[in-house]
C-alpha cells in the first residue's frame, strides 16, 4: 500500500500545505494530497481562500521534482477553471503520479477533455460514484462513519481502479480500527493500487510496510 501525506507531512498545523512539510513529506519518501485554487492568475496550494502566504503551485512542483518526482500528488481541486494553469506546469514537470480529485462534476468534463486522470469519490453520502468508467481512480471517504470493507476496496480494484483511502484522522476519527483491519488483509499488502492518505504517514509505515 501506497502512504501519502495530508497537506504535506506536517507536525504542528502552522506547516500544512506549506514548504516544510512538502519537503519533509517527499525526503521521507511519502507522496501529498495538497489543495489547488488559483489567486490573482496564479495556482496556488491553500485549502481555504489564499492569503499572501500561500505557495505556488508551481513551488509545490519544483520541491517534489527536487526530491523525487516519482511519489504520488493527490491534487484536490478548489476551483473550477484551473485546467490551462496546471496543465502547462505538469507538462513542465512532468510528475511520474498525479491525480485531480474534488471538482464539480462540469468542472471534471473538463478536466476529462484535457486528458488529465481524475478520481471519483465514493462516500457515505456520495454512494454512486460520478464518470466512473472513466475514472482512473476512487477517493473512498466517510464523513460520518468507516462505512466501506475490503470487499469494496477489491471491487474497485478489480474494476481497474486504483484506491485513496481517506484515514480516518483526517476527519478526527480514531485511526487505528481502520488500521488494523487494513494491515489484516493480504490483498491491501499486496495491491499497488491503494493509497492510504493520512496525517501520519510516517506511523502508517511503520504499520503497513
């Protein structure tokens, strides 16, 4: 299984999505999930509306080429429209693994005809995942509750899918159940098309690797 960090590997909250814990998240060998929006015609990485603080995209991208632009980007889409911006700093880049995720579904046609590979989410609350013949992947969440089994990790998998499992910490939920019956089951050890997304990638290893 495939760990990546959450805004970069961050440890105190002043660091995520910032050029510290991007740095320390891919010299430690972990891939991001980071949020993407754009801020007078820039793309810059902030969650929340970008203040003056905010990195750029394009920063984002030269610390993960510099240290391996192998490891994966979980790229999540705050706006829509973004699509020429970023796809002319992948292609100056070029990193090995990416993903966009998170856009409006009008937004994701877009998306699509640029030929850039998208995740689908399948949650609690979004049980039909949208375009998902045409996914390269699924986000698999829950806001509410660990709703989801290994049985539906193996069928998106043998769907032709790759996975991102949203860990539960990421929505202040104790971690460790989930955890466990991941590094319970054969299938997840052995698949390379699951990724784990979590706050602390670098227990996650220590579990799952």
């Amino acid at each position: 299984m495939n760990v990546i960090s959450h805004r970069g590997y961050w440890k105190n909250p002043d660091e995520k999505n910032g050029e510290i814990a991007f740095a320390r998240s891919f010299r430690d060998g972990f891939g991001t999930e980071t949020d993407l929006r754009d801020r007078d015609g820039v793309l810059v990485v902030s969650h929340d509306p970008a203040g003056a603080t905010a990195i750029s995209a394009e920063r984002l991208l030269d610390i993960h080429q510099r240290h391996n632009s192998r490891l994966t980007l979980a790229l999540n889409i705050k706006a829509d429209g973004l699509q020429s911006m970023l796809t002319a700093l992948l292609r100056r880049f070029e990193p090995a693994d990416f993903f966009v995720f998170d856009m409006s579904i009008p937004d994701t046609l877009v998306w699509m005809s640029h030929g850039v590979p998208f995740f689908t989410r399948h949650s609690d609350v979004e049980p039909s995942p949208a375009l998902y013949e045409q996914a390269a992947g699924v986000w698999l969440d829950g806001f509410e509750s660990d709703w989801w089994d290994i049985d539906v990790i193996r069928r998106h998998v043998d769907a032709g899918k790759r996975v991102c499992i949203v860990s539960p910490d990421l929505h202040r939920r104790d971690r460790r159940p989930v955890w466990d019956r991941l590094a319970e089951d054969d299938f997840i050890h052995r698949s390379g098309e699951v990724i784990l997304c979590t706050d602390f990638p670098g227990e996650a290893r220590e579990i799952f690797e």
